[in-house]
C-alpha cells in the first residue's frame, strides 16, 4: 500500500499521508504529524475489515489513542450513504483519558457489558502500545 495518495481537487492536486492525514499542494513537501506512525493506515484497514465481518452491524466498543491518552469509543454502523454502502463511525467517546491502553481498555469492557455490546480489541496490540 502506498503511504501517499494524491486526490484531485478543482485547486490543483493535493498530495496526503494515509498515516496521519497530512496534507499538502502536489510539488511541495508533505509534512507529516508528530503523530505519524508509519504502517497506522494500515492497522485501521484490518481493524476495520475485522468489525465489518460482525453480523448485522450491530454496535461495538473499543478503544483508541487520542491526543490527551486511551479513550473507549462506542462504534455505530451508519448506512445512510449509498455511494459507500455503509461505513463505521463512533457514535460515543469516554468523557476520560486513560494514560495506558490497559486503563483504557478495562472501561471499555466495563462499558460494553453494561449497553450489552462486543468489545473489539485494536487489530494489532503490539503495535497500539508501541503508539504511546
């Protein structure tokens, strides 16, 4: 998988990072997140492979790097957009910030058994706690 892609827009092509966002005018120098992992695209395209092998699209919950720590996140399938059939997108997020991925993670699991839900673990463990 290529680590950039180039989307043509009417102002010219812009050039981003699939990593971390990153984005910049085809030409000029992409400068990439402090928080750039390279490979992070990636671990989200299997994470999300993985949550669209549940059935029915029911609700899930698992948890993420935010910028202030580890947070749980609620996931609702929303298919409300016909062109993409359907997407993930969190509906929730923990009110706090947990310092390590365990933290986070054990509310997570709190959370799921208390709305009834799946909680699913990142794809990649080892390489979610190499992000903090």
């Amino acid at each position: 998988m290529e680590r950039t892609t180039i989307i043509k827009t009417e102002f010219g092509d812009i050039v981003t990072c699939n990593d971390c966002g990153a984005y910049a005018p085809k030409g000029t120098p992409l400068e990439h997140y402090i928080s750039c992992v390279p490979g992070e695209a990636k671990k989200w395209e299997e994470f999300y492979e993985k949550a669209n092998e549940l059935e029915n699209k029911v609700p899930f919950i698992t948890i993420y790097l935010a910028i202030a720590g580890w947070k749980a996140q609620l996931m609702v399938w929303n298919d409300e957009d016909e062109e993409l059939g359907g997407f993930w997108e969190p509906a929730q997020v923990s009110y706090w910030a947990y310092p390590t991925p365990e933290e986070a993670e054990c509310y997570a699991k709190d959370w799921a058994a208390a709305e009834d839900v799946e909680y699913i673990k990142p794809t990649n463990k080892k390489e979610v706690n190499n992000n903090v």
